[in-house]
C-alpha cells in the first residue's frame, strides 16, 4: 500500500467514529396531542430524544396502544455494538498501518454484513415492538399492527411515522468509500508494479 492508500484506510477507521458523536438513525412521529412532533435518536451505544421529554412521550404513546416502554436497557445490541465498531476502527487502523492491501476488501465485506446484519436486527425489533401488543392496551382495533417503517413514512391510524438515517449512519457510508477507494488505488498500484518487473 502506498501513503494515499494507508491514509485513505485510516480516514476509512476513523469515519466510524461518528457513530458514536450523531444518532445512527431517527424515527419521527406526529399525532394530534403532539402536532410540533416526537423525534427518538437510535445511536450506537443509547436510544435518546430530540429533547428529555420525548422518550417519555412515545412510551405515553405505546402505553396507549399497548407496546412495550422503550427503554435502552432493554436492548443487548446497544451493549454490544459499541465494541464491534471499536474493534473495526481498530483493525481498520491496524490494516493501514500494516499496508496490506488485501485485507482491504475482507474489512469491507465483513462492514457491509455487519451493517446488513443491523439493519435486519432493527426491523426485526421495529416488527416486535409493533406487533406485541398488550390485550389490556385502552386503545384496541382487531388486526391492527403498529410495526413503524423501516425506511420512509407511513400512516399508523392517526399517526404519522417517519424514519430516516441519521449522521452516525453516514460514518459508515464514508468508511465504505474511503475503503473502497483504497483498495482501488493499492490494486492499481500494485499492478503497475507488477508490470514493470515483467518488462
């Protein structure tokens, strides 16, 4: 690997990092008792609100709907996915340093699994959370689920759901790039290297 390609392989590392400085992705809902709307963060390590009130909200919400209160401590993947962005970001780093370019493309497929596996896990828990419905709930109509979307907007009786990526979710798109590109450019390189000691 050549100074472009080690540094583009450290950017690469330490893009991940926003995940854990912005929110990895955000739900926002409206209702009628909240038309300024409620905005829950789900980061990497923690889930939040636009502000210290609206977690309460949406359990207020799914109390009335009967879902289960949303709390972090619920969520073993918030425990754990913390150090597997650490151990990427190292070994990120570690592959830079090492200038082994190969090792590029494994780091880049296991971050793409990695991230596919995420996102399957939070459908997964957006399907729990809107389809285990509480029989005692004091709002109840017969074959209604409350699963929010996964990507976009979506109408839950009076209630308008949207969900976006947030910032942190960029730190893996530009790691992604920052690694592509470095493996492009190292593959390249070598090539050229290869031609010159066969002319």
């Amino acid at each position: 690997m050549n100074k472009l390609s080690r540094l583009l392989m450290f950017l690469a590392a330490l893009s991940l990092g926003l995940l854990f400085l912005s929110p990895m992705w955000k739900i926002y809902l409206k209702a009628p008792q909240y038309p300024e709307g409620l905005e829950m963060h789900i980061w990497v390590n923690k889930i939040s609100g636009s502000s210290e009130s609206v977690l309460q909200n949406f359990n207020i919400l799914n109390h009335y709907i009967g879902m289960e209160p949303i709390h972090a401590e619920s969520f073993a993947e918030l425990k754990i996915m913390p150090y597997i962005v650490i151990a990427f970001m190292i070994t990120g780093a570690i592959i830079a340093l090492a200038g082994k370019w190969k090792l590029i493309l494994y780091w880049v497929i296991l971050l793409m699994i990695g991230g596919a596996v995420g996102v399957l896990d939070f459908y997964l828990w957006l399907v729990k959370f809107g389809t285990n419905l509480s029989p005692e709930a004091p709002i109840k109509v017969p074959g209604m689920t409350y699963i929010p979307p996964l990507l976009g907007r979506k109408q839950l009786l009076n209630f308008e759901a949207l969900s976006l990526p947030s910032t942190g979710s960029l730190g893996i798109l530009l790691a992604l790039i920052f690694a592509a590109i470095a493996y492009y450019v190292s593959r390249k390189n070598k090539s050229k290297e290869q031609t010159l000691i066969t002319t």
